[in-house]
C-alpha cells in the first residue's frame, strides 16, 4: 500500500504533494514501483498535528480519488470523517482506513450499505495529546486484540461482512517505543481469538525505527525494508508505506526464502 499525502503537514512528506498534478506523479510513480493499492489521506494523523475542516478535507481529496480511479488499482482513503468517507466511495474509493476504527458519531452508518474494504485502526488517545503523555497498557498485545473484538463486534452487529474488515495495531498512536517492538514482535497474537482477519501495519519513517537506528525520518529506509520482513514473517498481508520500491525488494527476498524452504520441505 503506497502512502499518498495530500496534506501540508504530514510528518514525512507533508506539502509534497498538494498539487493534483504532483499527486498523481507521485502515485504513479509508486505503482511503477509495485505497489498493489493507494492510501490517500488529506488531513495528518501525526502525534500534535491540528485536524483540518471538512471542506478542507474534502477539497484535497476527492480530487485526486477522482482522477486515480482511470489508473484501475484498488484505492483506499485515510479518514475518520463520515462525510469524507460517504463522499470518497461515491468518487470511486474501494476502502476506507479510519485512525478512529469506526468509532466516529455516524461512521459506521457511513460506510455500511457499500461493499468498501474497512481498516480498523487501535489508538489511545486522539492525534493532537497521544504521545503528550505517557500511554499506559495493561498489556499492549492483549488491549490491542480486546479493541478489535469489540470494534469487529460492533461492525459485524451493524451487518457488515467480516469479510470486509482488516486490522491494524496502530504503530506509534499511542504507543511508547517498547509497546510497538511489542506489537510487532506479537503481531499475530493482536487477532481476535479464533479469527484470521488480514492485518495491515504501518511503520514506515516512523519514530519507531528512528529510535533504534538514531536516524532521521529521511533515512529511515533500510530500517523500514527490516520491519516491513518482520511484519510479513508474523503474518502482516497489507504493508502501509512511502518507499514503495526499497521495501518490495526486501519482501521479494524474503517470500523467495519461504518459499525455497516450503520446496524442499515437500
């Protein structure tokens, strides 16, 4: 999943692509790359960022849905605004992936009657004070699998297939250092029991790698390749990121490895 920003504020590419035209530059570039969906958001989830009006919202982004929707590749938009979401499937979106996992006034009602793919995403707190304070956890894993078996309940109750549905942990909203290494290292264990819901992670560029690699957001490509192979080895099937190219490549190695071992296992 390539990451499209039409925002000015994001935290690793915020202003880069508010123009349509380098907005679809940009996504084609990405699908050049390889990468198989688009994420387009038009409003910054970074911890301390300021949300953005409606209107605002709206302008940026449909837009651009509009005129990927010729290129034929899966699209997914990245909001937590019933209207937007409403707005964005009629335009063409084949997804909605909202931070708030559908917990909006209004959300689920936005998006029950289509046939749109759904992210819910886990986060404590909201986007402007989740990092202000310190996140505390019971037990990060296990809070995590309790929100989405209660957001996978809510969702299936309001009558939308479970088959729609995939799950992100929610890397760096609300989450100090080790609850991430913790999520990532236990990712499979964040299924709510007895399910196989496709799960969805977004490291890339984020604080996470910076904290253990001392590297700045710009450079934190190679350390995005190794979280994206962690990620797929426990069992991640949609991999959120900037550096659509670099990351394909070390996924490439790593499923040709499986799969040389599956072959001579048989």
């Amino acid at each position: 999943m390539g990451i499209l920003n039409v925002t000015p504020d994001s935290f690793s590419d915020g202003g880069r692509f508010l123009s349509r035209g380098d907005a679809l530059a940009r996504a084609e570039q990405m699908l050049a790359d390889g990468a198989d969906m688009i994420d387009i958001g038009g409003e910054s989830t970074r911890p301390g960022s300021q949300p953005v009006s409606l209107d605002e919202e709206l302008e940026r982004v449909i837009p651009i849905v509009e005129a990927l929707r010729s290129m034929n590749v899966p699209l997914s938009v990245d909001t937590y605004k019933p209207a937007v979401m409403r707005a964005a499937l009629d335009a063409g979106a084949d997804m909605i992936n909202d931070v708030w996992g559908l917990r909006r006034e209004g959300a689920i009602e936005a998006v029950a009657d289509s046939q749109c793919g759904l992210c819910v995403m886990h986060m404590l707190g909201e986007p402007q004070t989740m990092q202000a304070r310190e996140p505390v956890y019971r037990d990060v894993v296990g809070d995590v699998r309790e929100f989405f078996e209660e957001r996978v309940d809510a969702l299936t109750k309001a009558g939308i297939s479970s088959d729609r549905i995939c799950l992100d942990p929610g890397y760096g909203f609300g989450k100090t250092e080790q609850h991430n290494y913790a999520l990532l290292a236990c990712l499979a264990e964040t299924q709510p029991a007895g399910t196989r819901f496709p799960l969805l992670v977004g490291m890339s560029r984020k604080s996470m790698l910076g904290a253990v690699t001392g590297r700045k957001t710009g450079e934190r490509v190679a350390a995005g390749v190794a979280a994206a192979v962690c990620a797929a080895q426990r069992g991640a099937v949609i991999i959120r990121v900037h550096d659509v190219a670099p990351i394909l490549d070390g996924l490439k190695v790593w499923k040709a490895t499986e799969d040389a071992g599956r072959i001579r296992h048989h």
